[in-house]
C-alpha cells in the first residue's frame, strides 16, 4: 500500500476501479432534450439535439437561445463525474450565438437599451455571489411542450408578475442546405401593451464592421451603416462576415409588417427587429443560416430555401 501511494498524483485507480468512459448523450430518430449545466448557457439550460447533427442550448434563466452547434450531441460526464457541476461538452462546432443577455424590449420610439437589459437582474441578469434580487421580475419562463414530432416548443412572459403582458412561445428548428447550417426560430408572440417589441439578433463587432443586403432574387446590395437606419425585414436577407471566410445570413418572415434596425452600441453594431405594436398576436419565423464559404451561388441557395 506504501509503494502504491507514493506515486502520488499518477496513481492508477485499485484494479476493478475503471475510470467512467463518459456519459454521451445521443440522438436517434427524434429530437433529444436535456436539463443541464452548458458552457455558456448556464445552470438552467436546456439543450436539445436533432437528427441529424443539429443542437440548440436554451439559456431558462434569460429566456434566450444562446447558440448552435454541429456534429454530435453532447457528453454529460462533466456534470455527473468526480465532484460534478462543470457544464457538459459540446460534441461539435458552434456554428451560430445570439448577444448576450435577455433579447426582447419593449420601446416605442427608439430601441430598448439592451446593455442595460443583460445586466439587469430584473431580466435574468446574474447577481454578486450571496446576494438575492429583492426587485420586481420582469422575466417568466413557463417550461416547455412537445409537438407531435417531438419538437420542444419554449414559452416565457415579459413584463410584471401581474401583467405577464407579452407572451412568446419560440420552437427552434433546424435547417441545412449545401455548405450551410443554421437553425430556424419559430416565434408566436401576443403582445397586449400597444408597445413595438423589438429583438436583438446578432451583433457586429467594431465601427466599420461591413453588412450587405441579399433579396429574395439574388441581387446584392450594401448597407449604410448608420445609427438608427431602418428598412423593411421583407425579402430582405442580411448577410454578415464571420471569421474564416464564412457568412451568417439572417431572414425574417412576419405576419405583421417588421423592420430591420441597426443600432451602434458598446463598441458593436446591433442587428435588431422592430415588430410594431398595433398587432396583439403575431408569428415570426426568424431563420439564421452559416454559410461555409462566401459565394454567390451557395448564398442564393440559402435564400431560396427560406
């Protein structure tokens, strides 16, 4: 037992004491779902896997679709193993991640400062450790349900614990097309406050970051990157520079008229979507796209799958 003990950090596990050889979470024929701590996500994240080699981490904490990755689903072994808690490992690549914090606001005239809203406790905003949010929430996740495939379907609140005065229930989904991946957010949204809703999309980094536009047709047009510049989300495809030469594409199909907004804040261009709030129910299928490479001809195909 003494010659075993001294080799210190290095010894072996007493024969019969095999190390565990990682609990891998896979996915088969329908949608896989798991309650989990996740890199990024948080200790209330959800993270569901597709067929096919598509995933999505759900942040319940701020109600926010924090990312998406390819390839395998996920090994749990970090969360179970030794003393447990690490977030579990991703088996695959991120391919998408939304901004930080909580994404929808409410604001009539100008957007909603969502610096503000990512730090904010009130909206899911972490707190200094030992300390407890004494103020009025304003952010409520109900769970989720299943639909028929097996495809979860989120639904959170915004607004008091009174009021609850807008709804969203958002069922991701994942789509791919040749050199691309992406993932298509289904939104239904009831809004009763006659309020524009708006969502912070994605993020741009740097003051001279370069977006295009792309129409429905194929014609490709730049973006004149000013504070409050404001267009129609109608066949209007957004195409943004990501690194290694791939290209994220952004569309959006609403019910009721939308609009893209881009917003300079914090060092970074904000890509955000103004629903208008003479509409009290709505639909939103908001579909973000990586294309491997930037070619023209694998950025229509993506166009004219949406």
């Amino acid at each position: 037992m003494w010659a075993y003990l001294s080799l210190g950090p290095t010894l072996p596990l007493p024969e019969g004491l095999e190390p565990p050889k990682g609990l891998i979470v896979a996915v088969k024929d329908r949608p896989s779902l798991l309650r989990t701590f996740m890199p990024e996500a948080g200790s209330r994240a959800i993270a569901v896997g597709y067929p096919g080699g598509v995933s999505v981490a759900f942040d319940a904490t701020q109600c926010r679709l924090a990312y998406g990755w390819s390839g395998s689903f996920l090994d749990a072994t970090p969360v179970w193993a030794n003393r447990g808690g690490a977030p579990a490992k991703l088996l695959g690549t991120k391919f998408w991640g939304s901004p930080q914090g909580f994404p929808w606001g409410l604001s009539s005239k100008t957007p909603p400062d969502f610096a503000a809203i990512a730090r904010d406790p009130a909206f899911g905003a972490g707190m200094a450790e030992g300390k407890l949010f004494q103020g009025d929430k304003q952010l409520f996740f109900e769970g989720y349900q299943f639909d028929a495939s097996g495809l979860p379907a989120f639904t959170y609140h915004l607004g008091s614990a009174k009021t609850k005065a807008v709804t969203i229930v958002e069922r991701p989904a994942p789509v791919r097309a040749s050199g691309a991946i992406g993932v298509t957010r289904n939104i239904d949204i009831r809004n009763g406050t006659g309020t524009d809703l708006w969502l912070n999309t994605a993020t741009v980094g740097g003051a001279n970051g370069k977006l295009r536009l792309m129409d429905a047709q194929g014609k490709e047009t730049g973006v004149d990157l000013k504070d409050g510049v404001e267009f129609s989300a109608r066949e209007q495809f957004i195409l943004v520079p990501q690194e290694g030469g791939r290209i994220l594409v952004i569309g959006a199909t609403a019910a009721a008229a939308a609009q893209w907004h881009l917003q300079f804040q914090g060092g970074s261009w904000q890509i955000l979507l103004r629903l208008g709030g003479d509409v009290a129910t709505t639909s939103l299928a908001l579909r973000i796209w990586t294309v491997s490479r930037d070619e023209p001809a694998l950025l229509r195909e993506v166009i004219g799958a949406h």
